[in-house]
C-alpha cells in the first residue's frame, strides 16, 4: 500500500507588497532583495485573515481536486510556526471550519520543514492502514511575527497556505522521506519569545521578532540540502536522472539553484516561486506544488523531489511519483 498525492490546494492572501513598497518601509532597494534572494514581492495577511482560515481555504481546493468531501476525510495535520492560538490547535480549527469530525487533528511545528513533515507523518499512517484519506498542509502568517524594522529579515517572508490529499492507493506514489534535525543550530534562526518565557516579554515583543545570522543560515543550508539529496536518491535506489522536477523550499534563489547543481537539473526543471511568494516557511512547498501542477508543468506519473530546511535546524525530504 501507497500514499499518493490526489489533490493540491492553495491560498495567497490578496495584499501584496512588492519590493518598491519596501523601500518605503526600511532602508533597502529592490536591487538589493532581488540579487540576494531572488524575491520580488510577497502576499501580507489582512487583519481578518488567519492561519487556520488560510488553511483551509487551500484544504478546500485540494479537496476539489482530488473529489472528496469532508466525510472522506480521516487524518488532518498542519505544519506552521505561526498558530492563531496556543490551544485548540489549528488542525482542529480547520477541522471544524471544514465539517470535518471524529479523526487524528493535529499541527506540528518545524518551522520551514513543516509541510514535510506532515507529509511524511501522513504517508505512514496510510501505509499501516491507519487512514485512507489525509489532509496535509502547510501554512503561515509570518507578517504576525516579523520586525518590519529590521531591514534583513523583513523583507524575507509573506504569508500563505499549501495543502495536498494523500489517499491510498495500490500505486507508488510516495516513495521515501527523510526528516531530521540538529539543535545546536537553534541561536541561528529563531523567533526566541514564548508563552514559557513569559508573555510580559512576548507583549512587549522582546528580541524584535524572528532573528536570523544570514549568512551562516545560508552556509549550514547549501551543505545540508546536498547531503539530503544523496540520502534520498540512495535510500530510494533512484538515479538523480530519474527527477523530473525540482520542488524545494522557496526561501533563497540562490540556495535553490545550488540543490539544482548538485541534481545537474535545469533551472526550467526546478518549480521556483520565491519571487511571487518570497519565504512562506511551511507554506511554500505545498504552493509551489500547486501552482506547477495547475499550470500543466507537473505532470501525473513524474517523479518529484520535495526538499526543505529550517529553523531547529530541520530538514526534510520526500521522492514521490505524482
């Protein structure tokens, strides 16, 4: 028994804020985002907008998609940082916005890594039997989280919600995924507030949002993502010739064209929307999904390598034949 993608969803919240607008906002240029990054604009959250909200707006679409309803539906799981709330979670939350009852709901949090986590969670359920139907998304509202002074990181992120259908079936879909993680990492990228340490800090937005030593994020990055390509394609018993597209995070262009190199893939086989997007976290794999497979450029039977890495650090990855 396999897990295969059945349906893809996605939602963009419609505020978008492109780099010339950042020059309003802090002392940057476009020239100097664009050659660094590779973003050009990004999609804000509205005041009504949420994670859960988004969430299941991109749910919904990758439901149609895939020609299931709610009743279908037996596994839920939401990869964000970014949570309407502490508690209920926001699984749950899209659960009930979606009239979705009486199963496994529930988020994790891995920062960029979310969605594949999630994916690969899903993937064993499925496989032992567990459940038949999984909804798996990634989604976030980093603009809650941001330091719109702070002219290095603001400029990165935006928001979003990515979402697939997993439903068994007896034909490969999922092949292999492979998740981990290294603490001691942890002081390069973070956003170090939090109920725990007190929300007096948290109110008083102590440490000026997410932190990020650019740099060594990027360093730490390119090395990891080229050894998890080979785990992967060693793991599966697949050639590197055998992809034929590129789905990563969409974080940096410039990370994204090195796990390129490393599979001698051509950027025109490589799904990149960071420069539409800018850095969604958990959100930006399972958009970038849609949007290629909504265009016509994914096609079924293709093989596909989903990669990604964030903050903890995590790293994730997942083979699959769409």
């Amino acid at each position: 028994m396999y897990s295969r993608i059945a349906g893809t969803g996605s939602y963009l919240p419609d505020r978008v804020v492109t780099n010339a607008e950042m020059e309003t906002m802090v002392e940057t240029t476009d020239e100097w985002i664009r050659s660094r990054t590779g973003i050009e604009r990004r999609h804000l959250a509205s005041a009504h907008e949420s994670t859960s909200q988004m969430s299941a707006e991109a749910a919904r679409r990758a439901m149609e998609m895939a020609g299931v309803t709610a009743d279908d539906i037996d596994f839920v799981v939401v990869g964000t940082c970014t949570p309407d709330i502490l508690f209920p979670n926001v699984a749950t939350m899209v659960q009930d916005r979606l009239g979705i009852h009486d199963c496994p709901a529930f988020s994790l949090e891995t920062a960029c890594s979310g969605f594949v986590y999630g994916l690969s969670i899903a993937d064993k359920y499925i496989r032992l039997g567990e459940a038949k139907c999984a909804l798996v998304i990634g989604a976030e509202t980093l603009s809650r989280i941001v330091d719109w002074t702070d002219r290095t990181t603001c400029v990165l992120f935006g928001d979003g919600a990515g979402a697939v259908v997993l439903k068994a079936s007896e034909e490969p879909g999922i092949l292999t995924t492979i998740l981990s993680a290294d603490g001691k990492y942890g002081d390069l990228l973070s956003f170090p507030m939090g109920p725990s340490r007190g929300f007096d800090a948290l109110r008083a937005g102590a440490a000026g949002g997410i932190q990020m030593k650019g740099a060594e994020v990027f360093k730490v990055a390119v090395n990891t993502l080229s050894r998890l390509v080979d785990q992967t394609l060693d793991k599966a018993g697949v050639d590197k010739s055998a992809i034929d597209w590129l789905v990563p995070h969409q974080a940096n262009l410039r990370i994204i064209q090195a796990a390129a190199k490393k599979l001698d893939l051509p950027m025109e086989q490589v799904v990149v929307t960071v420069q539409e997007h800018g850095n969604t976290s958990a959100a930006s794999i399972p958009l970038a999904l849609d949007v290629a497979v909504r265009d016509g450029r994914i096609k079924p039977g293709q093989t596909l390598l989903l990669e990604t890495f964030g903050g903890g650090f995590t790293w994730g990855s997942a083979l699959l034949k769409f």
